[in-house]
C-alpha cells in the first residue's frame, strides 16, 4: 500500500543524464541499504514451524542468512543460525512474531528482552 497521500505536480522539469542507469543506481542503493540496515547478529534456534513461520515474515537477507549458517537438525528437527538484526528493539518484535518456534541464544541483551517480554505475556494469558 502506498504511504503517500497526497502529490503536487509542479512546472518544473529536469533533464537526466543521458548515462544515468536507473536500474543500476537502486540495485547498487539497496545493496548498499541492506548494509547499513542490519547493524548486528543474532544466534537463534528454530523449531520446523519456526523455520517456516521465518520464512513467511521475515526479509529476504534473514531467510538467507538463516538458510546459509543452519546446522544439521537435531533430533527434534531443530536448527541453529545467525541472522542479521537491524536493532534490539526491531529483533524482539521479529522474533516475538514467531513466538515458541524461535529461541534466541545471542546476544544476551535480545535474549532477557524475549524473555521479559514472554514472562509479560504468560502473566496475561496463563495457561487453561
């Protein structure tokens, strides 16, 4: 959906450089975003349902990631990975939405939060 709500078409014209190549100035602008985006990592383990929930709601560097560091499953079907985050408070909303399907190992500060925000969540909604 479009954020923008409203435009003014204006007189003023301007005229592009001829060698400007659009399609490789936003390739190079992404790749160079996504770098600047994701300032940190996280060690996370991921249950099947986990890995597929990831899969539907998280960008395409973090599935990436996650598929290229991803141990061997355990017995369980679990695995381990390192993901890329953007921030503390960006990685628990992330990671909050794939609920018991995901454990954060690392780092310490994402994990207390997680852990903060599940005892948050057991006190609302206990079990029954």
């Amino acid at each position: 959906m479009s954020q923008i709500l409203g435009l003014t078409v204006l007189e003023e014209h301007f005229s592009r450089d001829a060698e400007f190549d659009l399609a490789a100035f936003w390739a190079r602008y992404l790749t160079e975003f996504r770098a600047r985006l994701y300032q940190a990592e996280a060690t996370i383990r991921l249950s099947p349902a986990g890995r597929e929930r990831l899969r539907e709601l998280m960008s395409a560097a973090v599935i990436q990631a996650a598929d290229e560091t991803a141990t061997a499953p355990d017995p369980g079907g679990w695995i381990t990975a390192v993901v890329p985050i953007e921030s503390m408070v960006h990685a628990e909303a992330d990671f909050l939405r794939l609920g018991p399907g995901v454990e954060v190992l690392a780092p310490a500060e994402l994990r207390q939060r997680l852990g903060r925000a599940a005892h948050g969540l057991a006190g609302l909604y206990p079990p029954g």
